[in-house]
C-alpha cells in the first residue's frame, strides 16, 4: 500500500507555517537564537526559539493547555481542512493520532512547582496532564474531534520520526484510514539543565560536523502531517528503525545503529543509496554525534551525496526534531514550497579531518534530480532509538 503526505503544517524557530518556514530555510536563515540567561543559574547559553504566544487551543481541549499544545495546536491549523475533509470521507473514528514528544509541557509544571514553594499552594491552572508526554496525542484528537486510535511516542529525540512507522502500521493493518503524525517539543528549564549536566551543550551556537564543534544548541518546535493512501504531493516511501542500546546516552561509535536504519529504510522504499538526492543528517554538533553520522553515513552513501544539518538554523528540538526535519523534506520536495533549493548547512566551515568528509553543502545549492526525487532525514535518540525516513515526490 503506497501512502502519501498529503499536507504538512510546521511551527518552529524558522517561523510560524510552511510559507515563512521554507523561506527562511531555503536561505540559509540564522535568526532564530536567542540568549537565554535565566534557565541556568551558571550560565548563559543560547536556544532555538519561536518567539511570542500562541493562540489558545480550543475549549473541547482547555484542560490540557499549555504552550508545548499550543505549538502543535498552531502546526495542526494548518492541516485542519485536510483532516476535516478526510473525516469526511472515513469517519471521525477511522482516523488516528501518533505523535512524539520527550519534554511535553513541563515548562508549565516548573511555574506551577515554583508557585507552590513560594507559596504553598498550587496554581489552579495547573494540572499534571499539561505535562505528561503521552497526553499529546489525546489533545490533538481531543482539538481535531477524532476519535481512532491516538497515542504518543516518547523515545527522545527519535520520537516525531517514529511515528511514521507507527501509524503506518496502523493504515496497513486496516485499523484506520488515515493518520494525523507529527509531534512537538517546547523549551523548558529541565531540559537545558540536563544537557548542561552531561556537558553536551554548545557555548555558542551550534556548528555541525565542524572540528570546533562543542555541543547541541537546544530549540523548540512542532509539525504536523496527514498520512493516507489518498495520492498527496509527497510519498511516505520507507522507514527504517534500529535499538543499538550501545549506552544510555552516548551513540555507537561506529555507528551501527544508525547505519542499519538507514540502510533499513532504503531497502523498504526499494531504493539504492545513489537514487537519494538529499540527506537531512541528525548533525546536533556534539563530538560523538556527528563522529559516528559521518562514519554510517560513508559507510552507505557515495561521497558526492548532499546533506546538511539544518540544527544549525533551528537547534535541537529533541522530540519534535523528526517530524519537523520531515516537514523540511516536505517543503524541499514540494514544488509548491520550493523553487528548485536545498536546505543549508550553516557552520564555520572547518571540517574535522578525523571524520569522513561529508558534501555539506553551502545556501543557494541546487536540488538535482535522480530518478524519484528521493530524499532521506535521520534522527537518532538515546539508548540507541534510531529511525530513518524515506520520503519522495510523489
């Protein structure tokens, strides 16, 4: 069973919706940072972040409002009418919801909790399902007035890419129709204090597969697709998922995992490593990261192959990072979106030369043309929870 992308609606550091995202992304935009010098008492460190509120989400989903919803609430508008007309069509109950997430709305649980050692009393606004991961899934249906089958998936930064292979199974199985997929992660206190305490975060801004490289930039993001077998401007071509469970946090060195993934959802879209025009690469700029990406990505690909990390225009944004990089695929391979352009590597330049060298390529590159207009995004998350993501012009 073919199945398609059949719309996409993306919110993050780029810009609100798919118009002022592409266009930011295809430029090479570097806008998007900004300093943050509160979330850690010993220091400042700059973040990928969406500026400004979001609108509310609507009453049938108040009790789980908080601004990692909202987010997703904003990427999920712009799909809405698809969603509605495929409701249409199937049924409200034919239709699921898989979305990933790894910090969901803490940031709200820190106001509560520091509301509360102040004074001794909870927040009346606050309540636990604001923050749990898995309740994502059930606000966007709750929002969209869905009722197949809605879950999360919480596997860090491999979260939002997984899905695709989750509500997939779903479609092929003849549980559901269609899918809403996607997912959302928003900047909050814990997650910076914990990558400052693995001493995975950059002093500046992030640098990709750079010999200067020193860490992850951390951003905030949501995306949201439609997922059927109604033909759409972008085919859902393979999936490839692999668990190295090499360490808690650190990836194989040599990248197994990671490799077998990609290799993995090669084969499943049928394709060969010299068919895929463009690889969206995990790229989040710490030594061991980008080591072991370039050593499975020359292990795989020819030489010649583009690729760039486009972390270096948004940041990490953890648990959304595959399903917003998948929206970057979208728009790429979306005439609609794109006027013959790859997404940029943004760096200083300064390639490691104990890597294999990679062809990171520069704004302004040309997309070419082979054979299917395939292209390939990577995300990779702790304890080894790998996914690659196939996706072409339909």
């Amino acid at each position: 069973m073919r199945l398609y992308l059949n719309d996409c609606g993306v919110v993050c550091p780029l810009g609100r919706g798919r118009s002022a995202v592409a266009r930011a992304l295809f430029s090479g935009a570097s806008h998007a940072f900004r300093e943050d010098a509160v979330s850690i008492p010993e220091r400042s460190v700059q973040v990928g972040a969406i500026d400004g509120e979001f609108p509310p989400p609507p009453p049938v989903a108040a009790a789980y409002d908080c601004r990692n919803n909202r987010m997703m609430w904003a990427a999920l508008a712009e799909i809405r009418p698809a969603v509605e007309a495929c409701a249409a069509r199937y049924g409200v109950h034919r239709i699921a919801v898989v979305l990933g997430s790894s910090t969901s709305g803490i940031a709200e649980g820190e106001i509560a909790l520091s509301a509360y050692r102040s004074g001794g009393v909870w927040p009346g606004s606050y309540h636990y399902r604001q923050q749990e991961p898995g309740t994502l899934a059930v606000f966007a249906a709750r929002a969209l007035g869905l009722e197949g089958p809605a879950y999360t998936v919480a596997t860090a930064c491999s979260s939002s890419g997984k899905v695709f292979a989750s509500a997939r199974r779903l479609i092929r199985s003849g549980l559901v129709d269609a899918a809403v997929v996607g997912g959302a992660d928003s900047l909050c206190r814990m997650t910076l204090n914990g990558f400052h305490s693995l001493e995975a975060l950059s002093k500046s801004r992030c640098n990709p597969f750079s010999a200067h490289r020193d860490g992850i930039t951390i951003g905030e993001g949501a995306a949201a697709f439609l997922l059927s077998a109604e033909p759409g401007p972008v085919e859902l071509l393979g999936v490839g998922e692999s668990s190295d469970a090499h360490h808690v946090t650190a990836p194989d060195p040599e990248g197994e995992g990671a490799r077998a993934a990609m290799a993995m959802a090669l084969s499943d879209a049928g394709l060969t490593p010299a068919d895929i025009a463009y690889v969206n690469l995990h790229g989040t700029a710490t030594p061991l990261n980008d080591a072991m990406e370039s050593r499975a990505m020359a292990a795989l690909f020819p030489a010649s192959t583009p690729c760039s990390s486009t972390k270096g225009m948004t940041g990490h944004m953890l648990g959304a990072t595959g399903g917003v990089e998948a929206a970057f695929l979208w728009l790429t391979l979306n005439p609609e979106t794109n006027a013959g352009l790859l997404p940029p590597h943004l760096w200083d330049g300064c390639f490691d030369d104990a890597l294999p060298r990679l062809n990171l390529i520069a704004p302004g590159t040309p997309l070419v043309e082979r054979g299917r207009s395939a292209m390939l995004s990577n995300s990779f998350g702790f304890g080894g929870s790998n996914v690659s993501l196939v996706l072409g012009r339909a």
